[in-house]
C-alpha cells in the first residue's frame, strides 16, 4: 500500500506545471442588457486568433500587444464575421468591435456591440469555426439582463447554429436544453474515451462478483466525481497535457499489478479510488477545456449532467462487459492465456499513450 500510495504522489506532482489557454476551445459569452442591446465576448488561444491575420502579407502581421495598433482594423473587420447573428432571422450588425491581448494566458478576447433591440427569435452561427482546428469547439453561453443563463450551447465543426428565444422578461434559465446537451457529451466523451475504457476493463476484469463489481465502480465513481466538480468549478485544477499522461500511466500500471498479483490483487478498490481522482481532472479538461463556468456561467446543470452521462456509459459498458467475462471465465483458455494477454495488451497500449503523450 506505502508503493501506491507514493506512485500515486508522484503522479500528482508531475501534473503541477501551468499552461496556456486551449488552442482547441473556445468560449463566447452573450450578454443582452436591460434596453435589450446585445454584447458577444469571444474568448480565443492566441494562436487561433492568429489565424485571422495571416492574410495581411504586406505588413507585419503580428499578434502581439505592441502590434495591436497596426492590425487592429483589420482584425476588427475580421470579427464583426465571426459570427451570424439574427433576429427573427434578420442579420444584426455589430458597431463597434473592441480587442484585448492577455499575454499571460495566452488569449485574445474579442467584445461585438450590437445596438439594435434583441427582442424576439435570436440565431448564433459560429462562422469562424471553419478556419479553425477540426477538434475545435466553442462554449456559447447566453444570459439577461439579471445575469440568469437563457441558452448554452456547445458549437464544433458539424454543429454551428443554434437559437433562443429572448422575450426580455425571462426569469428561468434554460436547464433543458442544457441538461439535454451535456449529458449527451458525457456519455459520448466516455465511449471514445479508450484510455478511460481500457483502465475500467483493466479494473472489472479480476472481479468474480457482482459485488466486487458494484464496489471498484462506486469508488471510481465517486473519486472522480470529487475531482470533475473540484476543477469544472475552478476551485483546483491541473494542466491537461500531464493529466493525459498520468491516465496513461494509470492504465499502465493497473496491467502490470493484475500480472503481478496473477489477476486477483488485493484492496483493489483502494487503488480504484485513487486513480479514480486522476481520471476526474481528465473528464473536467473536457468541460474546463471548453472554457465553461471561465466568463461567469453557472455551471450546476452541465456539471450534473455531464457527470450523469459519464456514469450511464460506464453502467452501460459494465452491464454488457462483465456477464460476457464471466461466461468466459468458465474456460481454462480463457483464464490462463487470454486474460493474461488483455493485461499485457493493456500495458503496452498504455506505454504508447504515455509515450505519445509526453512527447506531444
């Protein structure tokens, strides 16, 4: 136990450096003031911002605070197409565009003015995205004049528009649709999530019971929910680039310690509980990395419901999983070579993650 618990130290000390803002995320944040007038605040990585001035090739192009002055017309002009904002689906235009570079994180914030009244059907196309990273996504976040969320909403690639309806006088955030939204992201994050998958078979593998079941995935499930609220709530945080490493090396070591105890270690669910608070920070870097709750939003509901949708993946893939493992189980094949060989399939699949992850 003193061996886990000083690798599991270890692992929390190599994630304590800082980094940047994600240059594959973004946040917008709409703010619709009492008259009815609406402000867009476009979160970027500098380096994407970067992007919008590389067709000036006849001066210096530079994204930088000194710079600023120089490209500032063209960037503004450049933002006021960012976005297709309508209204009853009317176009609005934006008057007056306004930039700040942050040098310490790395980011560039955009703030659009639109005076015209925003009342009635509001329509965000994210139009910018196109030019972006294919894995971008932008966080939309929407409030009144009471600073009350009326619309959130999660912009990629494939899924660019999105409506409201803002009639001035409502007092009720839209919780449906943003429940709705992030559970689904939950659950899809965790069926793509291979390094999450193959450590959760790595864990359910050596269990005999349902109970032994039952325990690794309630301990996993509560030390993770622990980290994923500590961090989507900006309370603590850790860098993404070595949180994905230490997963790796989480999984890593889970198939060497069911080679070693021979696929029936003791106390497993002790070391469940651990790692568990590492996979937490990697299923936060998702909502954190879409700047969400970084401007102001209240973040209960998707927090919630990310989480819930987490959980419904993971029951579901142990539901499907574990009875066939059993049923394997009654085999000598399958319990002196092929379960040996998952482990070793295990190790090796997480050293070149861990590999590719310390090198990236």
């Amino acid at each position: 136990m003193l061996i886990r618990a000083v690798i599991f130290i270890a692992l929390l000390m190599l994630t304590w450096v800082s980094h940047a803002h994600d240059v594959f995320s973004g946040e917008a944040k709409v703010n619709i003031n009492q008259q009815h007038q609406l402000t867009l605040e476009l979160y970027l990585a500098a380096v994407t911002a970067d992007i919008f001035t590389q067709d000036l090739i006849n001066q210096n192009n530079q994204l930088s605070v000194e710079n600023l002055p120089n490209i500032r017309t063209h960037l503004s002009h450049k933002a006021k197409q960012f976005f297709e904002i309508t209204l009853n689906g009317e176009p609005m235009s934006a008057d007056t565009v306004e930039i700040k570079i942050i040098p310490e994180t790395d980011s560039v914030i955009f703030t659009l003015f639109y005076p015209d009244s925003a009342l009635g059907m509001l329509g965000f196309r994210s139009d910018f995205i196109d030019q972006t990273n294919p894995e971008f996504k932008l966080t939309l976040s929407i409030f009144n004049s009471q600073h009350i969320q009326v619309g959130l909403f999660i912009h990629t690639f494939t899924h660019r528009y999105d409506e409201v309806s803002f009639d001035g006088k409502t007092k009720q955030a839209n919780n449906e649709g943003v429940f709705l939204s992030f559970l689904s992201l939950g659950v899809h994050h965790i069926l793509i999530g291979f390094d999450h998958l193959l450590f959760l078979l790595a864990l359910l593998i050596v269990c005999r019971t349902w109970k032994a079941a039952a325990l690794i995935i309630t301990c996993f499930t509560v030390a993770h929910t622990i980290t994923l609220s500590l961090a989507s709530l900006h309370i603590f945080n850790l860098p993404q680039h070595w949180i994905e490493l230490a997963i790796a090396l989480t999984v890593v070591y889970v198939g060497l310690e069911n080679l070693y105890y021979q696929h029936r270690p003791p106390n497993r669910w002790l070391l469940t509980s651990a790692f568990g608070l590492l996979h937490g920070f990697g299923f936060a870097n998702v909502l954190t990395g879409l700047g969400l709750g970084s401007a102001g939003a209240p973040i209960f509901i998707p927090l919630l419901a990310f989480n819930l949708g987490v959980e419904i993946g993971q029951l579901a893939l142990s539901a499907l999983v574990l009875p066939t493992l059993w049923w394997l189980s009654k085999y000598a094949l399958y319990r002196h070579y092929i379960v040996p060989l998952i482990s070793v399939a295990t190790v090796i699949l997480g050293c070149i993650w861990g590999v590719e992850r310390f090198f990236n």
